[in-house]
C-alpha cells in the first residue's frame, strides 16, 4: 500500500497546482497528530512540521508532498482517502 499505489512524480505535480492545498495540508496533518505510528515522523521533520506551522507555510508544495509521505507511512489507507477526497488519486 502506499507509495505503490501512488506516482509520486505525477503526485508532486498536482500538488504544485492544487488550489486547496493548505485544506490538504490541515487534513494530512490530522492524519499526523492522530496516529499511533507516530514513530515515522523523525525529531527533524516534526521540527520542520512545527517551524512551517508556525510561520503560516504548511502548505508549500515541498510541505505539503512531505506530509503525504510521512501520512502514507504512518496511514496509507487514511492518506489515500484524503488524497481521493481532494482529487489527487483515483479512485480503487
């Protein structure tokens, strides 16, 4: 599950023009707070998560592709709903 599922090539580009993207940012981000594999999210890119928070630019296209990683390690099938529900991927 996961990445397997998902071109991330083709998924860094339609997060580039999404117009909703700090929508998805709040959304993978709930995904984050609320796992019980917090264990993939490393000291450095919880700081990082914190840092963009703070300065209002979670939602940077860099940012936001960061947090679909670490939401589809953490929660593929969760993830991928939120990705479906903003237009990112198919559906099954």
């Amino acid at each position: 599950m996961g990445w397997t599922v998902v071109d991330p090539d083709d998924l860094r580009r339609r997060i580039g023009i999404l117009q909703s993207r700090g929508l998805l940012a709040e959304d993978l981000l709930d995904i984050l707070l609320t796992t019980y594999n917090y264990s993939v999210v490393s000291p450095e890119a919880a700081g990082e998560i914190v840092g963009r928070f703070l300065s209002g630019k979670l939602d940077s296209p860099d940012m936001v592709y960061m947090l679909v990683d670490l939401s589809l390690k953490a929660e593929p099938e969760k993830t991928l709903r939120v990705l479906r529900l903003h237009g990112l991927v198919p559906e099954p």
